[in-house]
C-alpha cells in the first residue's frame, strides 16, 4: 500500500519524539542540538521545521503525551462513585501500570521537570496543577467533603498528586526489579490512606 503525505508527516513527527525520548535518556533536552536529533531519524536539519518550531516545541509535544492519557485514566477511577479506598488502590494500579508502559515518557517528566527548558519544566508544573485541580473538583463531589472549602480541597489535591507523583519516581527508581516496585505501591496506598483518614476528621476553617 502507498504511504500517504500525510502519514509520512505523521511516521517523520513520531521518529522525531522517539528519537529525542532515547537521547534523553543519557542527557537533558537542553543538551541535545537539533543536529543530534534529526540525524538520529534520518532527516536533514531544515525538515525539522516542517513538525515542530524547536527543540523546545518537541519537548512540550512530550509533556502532553506523558500526562494527557495519565489524567483520562485517574479521572476515569473517579466517575463511577469509587469509596476514598477505591479511589486510593485504583488510582496506584494506574500509576504503575502507566508507569511500565510510558516508562521513557517518565523518566523523560521527572529530568526534564529539574533541568529541562524554562517552556518545558512551566509544561510540566501546569499538567500537574492540571491534576491537581481535577482531584479538587472530582473530590468536593464526593460524601464527608461538604464542608470544606476551596481551600481545603486544594490542599488535600495537592498532597495526593504529590504523592503519586513521587510514587512515579520511586518506580523509576526500582527499575523492575518487583520486590521493590511492590513495597513502593503499598508504602503509596497506605500513606494516600493515612492521608485521607486525616482529611476525612478535618474540621474547615473557612
């Protein structure tokens, strides 16, 4: 069958983001020169431009690709009425399982979120304020968070995704060996549950 234009576009931007995942696995995408990448794939430097702007534009393209399916599937654990405890057990299965299958999209989040580009490094912080804000709304539906505020609400998100997000690390970290990777998801639901336990007694402020 006769590749498209289009899906040759498509094949040339997707050898693109792979090649710049497997030359960040040994470096940081400030380090890396458009000549590295495109030689990488097999282009010339000026047919990078035809996908992305700049390095930098790539590695947003990166960004989105790490988190946008992530935050589907946690929202996903939270549309059907889940207990607190459901949510918490669900939403580690996830994370793991999502970690091992976008393990180079990971580890790619968790360089470039300390040394990456200024663009990118904002990319990341804002899908994380992203989740953040759609556990707040996700949790003020649920029973026992009536009384709280905003406030609190923000507060409690923002520990949760905290703690998955170093759950993610911590996997990363483990890199397959599954004892480990084992009492890193249960050392992850016990301290989501202490930390639920606590917000569950809490008593607003506001």
């Amino acid at each position: 069958m006769t590749e498209t234009r289009v899906e040759r576009k498509e094949r040339t931007r997707r050898a693109l983001l792979d090649a710049t995942l497997t030359l960040c696995e040994d470096s940081s995408l400030v380090a890396l020169s458009l000549r590295q990448v495109t030689k990488e794939v097999g282009i010339v430097p000026t047919a990078f431009y035809r996908h992305f702007d700049s390095l930098d534009d790539l590695g947003l393209a990166l960004v989105d690709e790490s988190f946008v399916s992530l935050r589907a599937m946690l929202r996903e654990v939270r549309s059907s009425d889940p207990t607190f405890r459901d949510i918490v057990d669900r939403s580690v299965d996830i994370l793991v399982t999502h970690v091992h299958q976008q393990r180079q999209h990971f580890e790619f989040i968790v360089r470039e979120r300390a040394a990456g580009p200024l663009p990118v490094r904002e990319a990341i912080r804002h899908q994380v304020e992203l989740a953040e804000r759609e556990l707040a709304t996700d949790l003020a539906r649920m029973p026992g968070t009536e009384p709280w505020s905003a406030s609190d609400l923000r507060v409690l998100s923002t520990l949760i995704v905290g703690a998955m997000v170093s759950t993610a690390e911590a996997i990363l970290v483990a890199a397959g060996r599954l004892d480990l990777e084992r009492e890193v998801a249960e050392t992850a639901r016990t301290q989501l549950r202490m930390v639920l336990v606590g917000a569950l007694n809490w008593t607003s402020r506001a």
